[in-house]
C-alpha cells in the first residue's frame, strides 16, 4: 500500500541516491507519481482523522494520529487501550534533538535518567527507570545492561513512547514503558536532505539522508541515512572531543501487491571522553563548577552497536495477513577510566580507582505473527498471533586498580595509570520463547474491547565471577505470563474514553542465596484515560494511572553479598499531553505530569521513600509558528520552557537535586523551497542544574546557554 505526499518541489534532477556509496547502485529513475513504499499492517476500526497517515510512515506536523507500538497493528491512536505519545520527525528537526532522551522529554512524566558516564542515554518514564527500547518493533538484546551508545536520530521517522507495562507483545521489559523508533522508510520518488549544524561550544555535525527508487524499478526502493559528529561538549575535559559516527541503509521492496519486504541495518559507533559529572556530598551536589571533572583526560570510552533486521509480510488474502521478522544485534564497548569511590568525611578530597572493562555481545530475534480479520456473531476482530524467539548474551570482564586522591573543590590532572586486577568476569546468556496472542474487539461502533496475553519460557545463565567466586551457578528456568485488557468507549466522534490493565515481565539477575531460579520481576498497571480533539488538527489526552512493581530485589540482610526478592515499588499519578496544529502555521507539543513514586516494601528502613531521580511535578512545552504570506513568508520561530522538580538522587534519598526550569528558543528561515537556515537557543537564562542524578558520584550537569546554528539543504 502506498502513501501519497505533496510535493515540496519539483525535481528537476535525478539523485543517483547516494546508495551508490554504499551498495554501487545505479542512477535511480523518477517515478511517475510520488509514491513511499511502505510496510503497512491490516487497518483495524478507526479513521485516525489523518486521511492517508500509517502507522509506519511520515508524520504530517506535530500530531500523529496512528501507531503500531501499543497493538502491533495499524490502529487509530484514539483505539489504544494505553496511553501512547508520539514524537514526529518535524518536532526533532525543529528542535535540532541529537540524542534520543531530548526526543522523549516532549512527554508527559517522561525525564532524563542518566548518562551512563557518557557513554548512553537512560530515561525515567512513570518513575521507573529504563534503557530498554525498540526499533520497529524489535527490543534490543535481552541481555544488555545498557544500549552501548547515544543512538542516533538521523534515521528517525518518529519516537513512541508507550506509558506503562507491555510485556504482552514486546515480552521482558521494564513497568514505566517501552519507547519505540519508527525508522524512515525508502520512497521510490527521489529525495534526499543534508543537514551541517555547530555550536558555540565546539559541536561539528553533518546528518543527511537520501532514498530514491533502484535500477529504474517501481518496486525496489533504496535509502541510506547518515551522521557525524565530534562534540567537545562544555565540559572540554583535557580538550579531547567526543566523536559519534551513524549509517543506516534500508531497502523497501513490494515484488507484487499483496508481499512486502523491508531491510534495515544500523551501524553505529561512539569514542568518547568517560565522564561520570559530579559528586554530591552532605545531601545535595554543589554546582558553583559545572566543569568540575575528577577524573583523567585519559579516561575514555568506546562503543558500538550494529544491527540488521529484515520484516516481510504476505497479505493471503484480504482478511489474513502473515508476517515475518528476523533481527540480528552485536556489538562491543572498552572503558578505560579513573572512577570516584568515595568522599572523605571532611570533604576535602575523593577517593579513586583505575577501572578498565572489555565487554562483547550480540543477539538474535525472530517474530513469526499473523494478523486475521474476521466477523462472528455480529462482533469485528482484529486478532494478532505471535511466536517470538531470543537468545542474547554479553561477556563483561572488568579490572581495577588504587588511584591517588583528588581533592574534591579543586581537582588537579595527572595521576598515571596503575596496575590492575580482576574485579568481576560476568557472563550472561538469555534464551526466551514466547508466545502472545491478543484480540481488538469492536462491541458496537461506540465501544472496543483489547485483549491479550503472553507467555515467556526459557533459560537463563549469570555468573558473575569475583576474584573470591570460583561457584558456577546453574542455569535459570524462566517463566512469565503478562496479561492486558483495555475498554475502549466514544460516546462523542471527536471524545474517547478507555481504562486498562497492563502487565511486564523481566527475567531476574539478583544472586538469591540457595535460590536456583528467583522469581521474575514483574509490574501491573491501572489506567484510565481520555482523549479527545478539541480541533481537527488538535489533540488533548489525558490518564490517570497506579503502576506496582514486584519482586524487586533488595540486599539481603543477613548474607552479605546476596539479595533476597521482597521489595515493591509503586508510582501513580496523572499526566496531560497536547499535540498539533492551533492555527494554519501554529503548532505545539507538551504535557504535564504529576507522580507519587516511592518504596512500598523492603527489608531496609526507605519505606516510604522516593524513587531515585523522579521529581513529584514535570512539565514541557515546545510551539512553533510559521509565515506562509506576506513579507515574512519564509520565517520560523520557536519557543519552549521545560520544568522538572526536585528530586532524590538514590532510593535512600541521602542527597537531591534542585529543580530547574530550561527556557528555549529557535528560528529559522527558508530562503526557498530547499534551503533553511536554523538557529537553536538552548537554557537562555543559563541555569545552573543537574540534568540526571544517578548515583553519589555520576551526576550530570545541564549544559549552559548554547547555540546551535544549522544549514539545511533538500534535493
């Protein structure tokens, strides 16, 4: 099925795609009309108010009204049972987002979460923390403990954020939510953009991407997506930069009607400086240097990630359709680093370490799916049957060594590397089946019922060796069911309501004394939403949800060194997110939330305490306003205040961080139909804050006034 677009401008060239960089394709023909080939699933009950809009495709300004990440299907945003947000391409280019966890804080009760020492992005959704997400559908390795690089957006079509648990169709993950990128799919009509962007602070990035039809064919089409970049950052450590390399080539291929082929592959790779950010100490972390750095300018950190999926579906007939998917994931990190271990009690100086860690990894995953449309007993299905298969591992082998102390207010480079020895040998292995299966239901045109289930089986092996563990443990037996219901109720056309219960499902790696295989963590959400377009172009939703956490592990208090599985966690709260277009050339994104996140069981005395790095309140808004007449034709501009409250730094809440509120502004101006020249002003009011707390010694501090200045060019 193709999705038609109005033309920005006639072509009067045709592109050789670019592609012939990467595969030596041949000069690409322009197609009679402009046609995208996309990977379409069979539409379930709803309009979506969107006309030609998919659930895979581009995004027309800044509301999205379909999705595939709640239901694996091409359904109506209105007809999820769960709160989804979607991010479209246009808001990321607006803003200029460059990681993944700028993209996400356009969401309600959505917050950075942590760097991972510079070395990736972590996000609080709900107040829970995660670093799972999926591309297209497909969850990165079961076995990671982080994604091993700040992954790019250059090939983004659109960021989705599902609120809450759904383990039902994307099987272990954690309780607060999953995000979900869109990739950008080939068109057969050419195209192409390329974008050069710096910033007041050292910042050098080229992006581009361009897609055209292969060998003159209107079947075959071909894109390839690209970034570079080297940032400084303002931190500048010993003046070495941080450089991130990302390409991304997909092909989209429909030999008939009725069958679909897409392959898209990622390749990415990070060198960066290793970068923990500040100490807290007494309860709060001082912020009178944001440059303040305790460890080496030899510090450093590599990573990649690479990754190949291919998706086809077969339409047998106009009521069944099969789909296939089958994605391919590896990869590496090295960190050689000075890390701070501890803060003498007159905080006068810091406590350091030598750490060095070689980690490996890869995985593999399969999805065998159906999607059957049929009618009984006066009652419309859209039924979803699923196989799904993974096999993961990672092998981690860390070394440490005693560095000298710095002194905490003023510290000085130039400690040398030491002699290390073994700290840990982890090897991981993940090996999950899972079957799911899940039904819309339209009752009456007024009301819907969603339902599904899945079970997880398999095996899991953790070992984490220590210079005093010589025990191999036994393999794990695995096993979770993760059910969901949700009500779907429009009394109204523009005016919908809905409740649900979601459930998650995370495969346990605490080491439980005499405990073979601990039970699962898992997590169960309550929801109730609305959502509703106050006008055609605008949409308002609103939900109100409790999320409980089970089976946390919590240190045991008798055996030193184990865990013992009796801990929960609970979040509720209410969020509101508004997306689209007020007036012809006025368009906004934001949201609003409020949460209660804190321990509700443990054998130690935080009963009662808040989650770690989740403030109480959060808000965001971004709006742009376009002139399409008159002497201004051409000019953009763009404003956005995101707030986030105080938080607590760890689940004991021995420090917090203060809240802030980051104002920032854009403009633009298209001198013609190819060429924009950008301007980003990002934190205005230059405030001093820390943008993610984690732990004592990892808090990264909000960069300062930047400005990002950017060429765009389209073809």
């Amino acid at each position: 099925m193709s999705t038609r677009f109005p033309r920005r401008s006639p072509l009067r060239t045709r592109l050789s795609l670019g592609l012939a960089m990467a595969a030596g394709f041949g000069p690409a023909q322009a197609q009679p009309t402009s046609s995208e080939v996309t990977l379409d699933e069979l539409s379930v009950v709803g309009q979506g108010g969107a006309g030609q809009e998919r659930a895979f495709g581009p995004v027309v300004g800044y509301r999205a009204t379909r999705s595939a990440t709640s239901t694996k299907t091409d359904t109506a945003l209105r007809d999820s049972p769960q709160t989804i947000n979607v991010v479209p391409r246009q808001v990321i280019g607006d803003q200029q987002d460059l990681r993944l966890t700028d993209a996400v804080t356009n969401v309600s009760n959505v917050i950075p979460g942590s760097t991972v020492q510079g070395r990736s992005q972590n996000y609080i959704i709900r107040g829970f923390s995660t670093q799972i997400f999926a591309v297209d559908g497909v969850l990165i390795n079961p076995a990671f403990a982080f994604y091993p690089v700040e992954r790019d957006l250059a090939n983004a079509e659109r960021v989705e954020v599902i609120k809450g648990p759904a383990s039902v169709l994307y099987g272990r993950g954690d309780p607060g939510g999953v995000v979900n990128i869109v990739t950008r799919r080939p068109t057969l009509e050419p195209s192409g953009e390329m974008t050069v962007l710096g910033s007041n602070f050292g910042l050098r990035r080229v992006q581009g991407t361009v897609s055209s039809a292969l060998f003159g064919s209107d079947t075959l089409a071909g894109r390839i997506s690209f970034a570079a970049q080297e940032d400084p950052t303002f931190r500048n450590i010993g003046d070495n930069t941080n450089s991130r390399y990302f390409v991304a080539p997909a092909f989209s291929w429909t030999p008939t009607p009725d069958t679909r082929v897409y392959w898209n592959s990622e390749f990415s790779s990070q060198y960066s400086q290793y970068d923990e950010g500040l100490i807290a100490f007494r309860g709060r972390v001082p912020l009178d240097n944001i440059k303040r750095y305790y460890g080496e300018p030899w510090s450093r950190y590599y990573g990649e990630f690479n990754s190949s999926t291919l998706r086809v579906e077969h339409d047998v007939n106009e009521n069944l359709m099969l789909r296939q998917i089958v994605s391919a994931q590896w990869g590496q990190f090295n960190v050689f680093a000075s890390r701070a271990t501890g803060v003498n009690a007159a905080g006068t100086s810091v406590q350091r370490r030598e750490a060095t860690v070689d980690s490996i990894f890869s995985a593999i995953d399969t999805q065998t799916e159906a999607v059957l449309k049929f009618d009984t007993l006066g009652l419309s299905h859209t039924a979803l049957f699923g196989f799904e298969y993974a096999n993961g591992f990672r092998h981690p082998y860390s070394q440490q060594g005693t560095l000298p102390s710095v002194s905490f207010l003023n510290p000085v480079f130039g400690a040398r590397p030491v002699a290390v020895s073994l700290q840990q040998d982890l090897k991981q292995k993940v090996e999950l089946f899972g079957f799911y299966l899940q039904d819309q239901i339209v009752l009456t045109p007024q009301l819907q019922l969603v339902v599904g289930a899945r079970f997880d089986l398999g095996t899991q092996f953790y070992f984490n060796r220590q210079p005093n563990t010589r025990t191999i443990p036994p393999e794990q037996d695995l096993f979770g069911a993760s059910p969901r219901v949700g009500l779907i109720y429009r009394p109204v056309e523009p005016l919908t309501f809905y409740a649900s219960y979601a459930t998650s499902f995370l495969p346990q790696t605490a080491n439980v004394l005499n405990v073979v295989s601990p039970p699962p963590e898992t997590g169960e959400q309550m929801e109730i939403g609305t959502r509703i377009d106050i006008l055609p172009t605008l949409t308002l939703s609103g939900s109100a949800f409790r999320i409980t956490r089970n089976n946390v592990a919590v240190s045991d208090p008798v055996n030193t060194g184990f865990s013992i599985i009796t801990g929960e966690q609970q979040s509720q709260g209410f969020e509101a997110d508004l997306a689209g277009e007020i007036l012809p050339g006025w368009n906004v994104i934001g949201g609003v939330g409020f949460l209660d996140a804190k321990v509700t069981r443990d054998v130690t005395p935080i009963v009662g305490n808040r989650l770690a790095g989740v403030p109480r309140f959060s808000a965001n808004v971004w709006t742009t306003y376009e002139f399409h007449e008159g002497a201004l034709r051409g000019l953009g501009l763009g404003a956005g205040v995101t707030y986030v409250g105080n938080r607590f730094g760890d689940v004991t809440n021995s420090y917090s961080v203060g809240a802030y509120a980051r104002v920032d502004a854009a403009a633009w101006y298209d001198f013609d139909e190819r060429w924009r020249l950008s301007v980003n002003l990002r934190n205005l009011t230059n405030a001093r804050y820390i943008e993610q707390p984690f732990n004592q010694f990892n808090n990264t501090p909000g960069a300062p006034f930047t400005v990002l200045a950017a060429i765009r060019v389209r073809m």
